[in-house]
C-alpha cells in the first residue's frame, strides 16, 4: 500500500525518512524544546552523575543502566558511554 503523503505531518514525514520542511512549526518546537533540555543537561554539575541520569532519563524517556554522556573539549560528546564504577 502506498503511502499518503498528502495527509502525513511534517514530523510523521521526518520519522518516515520521507522529505519533509523542516520549517514547520511543529519540528520547530521540537527542536527548541531539545536544545533547551540540552542546555539543562550541561549546566548540571559535571560530578553529579545522579543528577545527570535522572535528566538523561527525563530527556530521553528511558535509559540503560549506568549510562552518562562524555564532555569533550567542553562540548557533549555524541557517543553514550557506560560507567564502569561511578553510579
């Protein structure tokens, strides 16, 4: 069955892979809502490794256990890494 771009959202076009405009106001608040969050994330306390898991699990939805996201340079890494003995 062919898919039916005419009555898709911008965001269902963007999950699908499919060519969407990324100016739609929709993705728009997603992103700032996303950058916010992000700006939370790295104003916590780079040893609270508590506080930084509970807003990785509040950014995310769900988390693996042990998890935190490496500072390079001063900017986030994009990889996610596990704790071997800090939580």
């Amino acid at each position: 069955m062919p898919i039916n771009l005419v009555n898709m959202t911008n965001l269902e076009k963007c999950n699908a892979g499919i060519e969407y405009s990324y100016a739609d106001e929709e993705l728009i608040a997603l992103k700032t809502e996303a950058i916010r969050q992000c700006e939370i994330f790295n104003a916590l306390d780079g040893r609270d490794y508590m506080a930084q898991y509970r807003h990785l699990q509040q950014m995310l939805g769900a988390v693996g256990e042990r998890v935190w996201i490496a500072m390079v340079g001063g900017v986030p890494a994009k990889v996610i890494k596990t704790l071997e003995n800090d939580l």
